[in-house]
C-alpha cells in the first residue's frame, strides 16, 4: 500500500519536472530580449532628437473678414401693415429687389391726396410771401415819398424862419431908428422951451415941437409892437418847423414798423414753406419705404414675420440676410497665456467640419486634409478668459496646398493650430511636463521713437 503511493509521488514529480523544464526559455533568451529593450532605447533617443512643430490650437467658427459680409438682418423703417411677401427663404435676392411690401398704420399718413393739399397749402404760402412782398415794396416807396414830402416841407418852414428872422432884424433897425427920432424929438422940445422963455421962439413952436414928439413916441411904441409881431412870427416858424419834423418822425416809424411787419410776416412764410417743403419730402420719402428692399446681393436665410396683415413696428427686423460673396476667415479663439506668442503673419492650420482630415500636432507637413491660413487680427480685448483670432486664407497658397472650400458656410465649426517653432521632442516633452509656454517662431521687432 505505502510502495504504491510512493510509486504514484514520485511518478507526479517526474511529470512536474519534465513540465518546468518545457517551460524555461532557452539559453539564449535573455541575450534577444536585452537586443529588444536595446532597439527600443535607441529608438526612443532617436525619436526624442527628432523636430517637433509647437503649435497653439483653438476652436471656433467660420465667419466673414469684412463686417459688411455677415450675416445681417433687415429692417423696416416705418411701422406698417404687411401686405404681401416678395421672396421666400433661401431665394437669392439682389441689391434693391423687392422683400416685402406694407401700407400704411399711422393715420396722419392715410389720405391718398395728402401731396395734393400740401401742394395747396405751398401754393397759399407762396401767396402770402408775394402780398409781403408788395407791401415791403409799398412800404418803401411810402418812406421815400415821405422823405421826399419832409425835405420840401422841411425847405418851405426853414425859408420862413428865414424870412420871420429878417423881419426881426428890419424891425429891431427900425426900433432903433425910431428911438433915435424920439430921443432928438426929446432934446429939440427942451431946447425951444429954453428960447421960449427967453422970448426967442413962439408958443405956437412950442406946441408944434410938443405934437412932434407926441407922434415920435407913437411911432417907437408902434414900432416896439412891429418888432414884438415879427418875433411872434419868428416863433411860431420854429414851432411849426419843429411840428414838421415830429410829424414826419411818427410817420416814418409807423411806415418802418409797417416795413418790419412785412419783413417779419414773410420771413414767417419762408420758415413755414421750408416746413411744408420738408414735409412733402419725408412723405414722399416715407411712401418709397412702403416697399423694403434687399440691401444688397445675398440670399434670404430666414423670414422673422409671417402671414399677410400683420402689424410690424418701426425698426423692426423682417427678415435675415446673408451676402452674396463674402470674404471667409477662421474665427478661433485662444488661451489668454498664448496670445504674447501669435504674430499678425502666423501660419495656421485649420480643419473644417465637414471635410475629413488627419493632422498631426507636432508634424504639421503630414497632415492629410487641413488647409492653411495666416493670423489677420488679434482682439486687442479678451472674450471672457479667451483672445479671438481672425484668420484669412493664406495668399497666395503654399505649394501643393489647396484653397479653402467653396462650400464653407458662416458658422460651421472650424479647429486651428498656429505653427510656432520647431524644437526637439524631448524638449517638447520636458515643456509639457513643467508647464511651460511655447516659443515664438521669431521674435517681434521692437520700433523706438
């Protein structure tokens, strides 16, 4: 019993054995996998001095270089009241073709012969303006005749101030001369009544040389009232010279006040002609914009109104266009750390949705299916914690790359590597490993004033 058992061990362990021997590698295994892991050391020294192409990817959208290339929406510039539709979504349209077409909302706008009556309304101010005018001209022709009456008027009562002046004069003379009579009508009296008491002359002389003076001093006092007329006379030639002219002052204001009234009334008429002229302009302008017309070439993307007798508001968008041929460019957007080293001449490689494509990040030159582009603006802003990059088609293209695609549409996705420098993969791997940021192709020149 036990030699059996014995026997049955150890026949196990020979099988065990002769098992582990089958399993050993033979003499000469480690001596290939130490060539392997050698090959495979070389290989990695090799491939980590190889070049590797530092880049700076970014996602974004496909839109348009210029502004006036995106998409836009059309506006209506009064409020109106659809009436009918003149293209429908997806139609190409001109610059100039007709998109929609509205009446009229606003009820000062809605009398069909409202051109008519202003036209009227111009007419009768135009009136107005020509009575203004007569008067301003009869106004004028009123202060020349009233200057024409003053100056006669003015000559005939000087002439008489004039005149009344020498009257004075003659009469002061003859005052004078009068007195002079008296005064020697005087002496001769007292003279004859000496010689009459000395018996020389008569009483009859006496009583004639009394009467003389009598008379003499008739005649001064006669003359004094002359004189006192003609100073009367003088007065009153003065006060009716100065009457002239007070009247002719008051006439002349009033014909000048007349004057400034016309002046003033048709300077009243110009300002309300300008406003119905400027009137009659905004409604003829207004009734052209009845009809919103394309404003230029595109394609009508979308309608935002619909139906027939709808009421739209002033400024209103009707409608989204997009431009007929825009200029595309890549809008990618980039981390802030990576912006210092974009140039505005970078090279770029973008994919687009929609277009199959194998890019390799480190070997730019072995992509299948990417295009290439040039860096045209960097916001000068960052977009919340990114920088925008414009990109535009490299022109001309590099050798055996294509052009971009015709079928790019504004808004489908794009992704974009900026080709930096060339280092070693191993530096490559030691950058990503300490997190630093890549190197500029070149650096940017440095201006001083």
């Amino acid at each position: 019993m036990v030699s059996e058992s014995s026997k049955i061990l150890e026949h196990k362990v020979k099988e065990a054995s002769a098992l582990s021997r089958a399993q050993l590698l033979p003499e000469n295994g480690p001596k290939l996998i130490g060539r392997i892991m050698l090959l495979l050391l070389i290989l990695l020294i090799i491939i980590l001095f190889l070049p590797w192409r530092q880049t700076i990817g970014g996602r974004g959208t496909i839109t348009s270089l210029r502004p006036e290339d995106r998409p836009q929406t059309v506006q209506n510039q009064i409020g109106g009241r659809i009436e009918r539709w003149a293209v429908r979504e997806g139609q190409e349209v001109k610059k100039g073709d007709t998109i929609m077409v509205i009446s009229e909302t606003n009820q000062s706008y809605f009398n069909p012969e409202l051109p008519v009556r202003m036209d009227e309304q111009l007419n009768a101010k135009r009136g107005s303006e020509v009575a203004a005018d007569q008067k301003i001209i009869a106004s004028d022709a009123q202060i020349i005749a009233l200057t024409n009456g003053l100056r006669i008027q003015l000559s005939a009562a000087q002439n008489k101030v004039k005149q009344a002046l020498n009257y004075v004069q003659i009469d002061s003379a003859d005052l004078v001369a009068v007195k002079n009579f008296y005064e020697t009508s005087k002496s001769r009296l007292v003279r004859y009544e000496a010689g009459y008491r000395n018996g020389l002359f008569s009483l009859t002389d006496i009583e004639t040389r009394r009467l003389k003076l009598q008379e003499d001093r008739a005649k001064v006092v006669s003359q004094e009232n002359k004189l006192n007329n003609a100073r009367q006379e003088l007065l009153n030639a003065r006060i009716e010279l100065d009457n002239i002219r007070a009247k002719y002052q008051q006439s002349l204001a009033s014909a000048q006040a007349d004057r400034s009234s016309a002046v003033s009334s048709k300077a009243g008429v110009r300002e309300e002609i300008a406003k119905l002229r400027n009137e009659m302009s905004n409604i003829d302008i207004r009734r052209a914009l009845y009809v919103i017309r394309a404003p230029q070439s595109g394609y009508v993307v979308k309608t935002l109104k619909a139906g027939i007798g709808e009421n739209i508001k002033e400024g209103e968008s009707v409608a989204t266009l997009q431009p007929k041929a825009p200029l595309v460019a890549a809008e990618i957007y980039v981390d802030a750390m990576d912006v210092p080293l974009i140039l505005d001449n970078s090279n770029v490689r973008l994919q687009f949705e929609g277009w199959p494509s194998v890019q390799f990040s480190g070997w730019p030159s072995v992509a299948v299916g990417t295009f290439a582009g040039k860096v045209s603006v960097i916001d000068r802003v960052s977009t919340g914690d990114k920088y925008r990059l414009l990109i535009r088609q490299d022109n001309p293209l590099p050798k055996n790359d294509e052009p971009w695609p015709l079928q790019l549409r504004q808004g489908s996705g794009v992704y974009g590597r900026v080709i930096l420098r060339s280092v070693p993969v191993w530096y490559e791997i030691w950058r990503q490993l300490n997190g630093f940021p890549p190197s500029l192709e070149k650096e940017p020149a440095t201006t001083t004033k």
